[in-house]
C-alpha cells in the first residue's frame, strides 16, 4: 500500500454495499459547512471534537467519514481507527454522496 493509499483510505472499497449494511456516516466538517449541504442522515462531529465525541459512536458499526476534500476525513479515519473503530475514507461529501446513491 502506497503513501497516497494510506492517506487517502487504502484499498478499495464498496462504500454503496457498506451503507446498505448499515455503516454510519460521519462528517468532520465545521457546523457552517454540514448546514450548508450534508447527506441525508450524515451525523455532523468537527475534526476537533471527534476524539472527545466518540462516545457518540458504536463500535460494532462501520463508520465512514467525510468533509470538504478527503483531508480531514482522512485524519478522522486514522483517529478512529486508532481507537479500535472499523473506520473507512469516503473522501469529499460531494463525490461520497455520488458513490452511494
């Protein structure tokens, strides 16, 4: 697995089969940014308040994340992950949105 992998979610994955099981949507971006255009039952958790929000959160679902770009959705996944959550980059909400429709 390369650098860009690492960064920006490494393998492929099916993230359309992944929310018909059930995955939760999580976007790290600030509230102005969700108000502005979310997906549909999307939860809204700031990058910075991901680490104290977790127990917002259920381990036994898989999460995926999403911002503006793929950036800070990347960083969430790594926080996640870390944390012992089956955690999954879906990039920008935009292009997410697009995948899993």
């Amino acid at each position: 697995m390369g650098f860009l992998d690492k960064l920006f979610g490494g393998p492929k994955v099916d993230l359309k089969e992944l929310v018909k099981k059930g995955a939760v949507i999580v976007d790290v971006r600030t509230p102005a940014e969700y108000q502005g255009g979310h997906i549909k039952g999307s939860i809204n958790i700031p990058l910075q308040a991901l680490d104290g929000s977790l127990g917002k959160l259920k381990k036994d679902k898989t999460i995926i994340t999403c911002c503006a770009s793929g950036m800070r959705s990347a960083s969430a996944k790594g926080i996640l992950k870390s944390k012992g959550f089956d955690a999954h980059n879906g990039g920008g909400w935009h292009s997410l949105q697009s995948k899993i429709r």
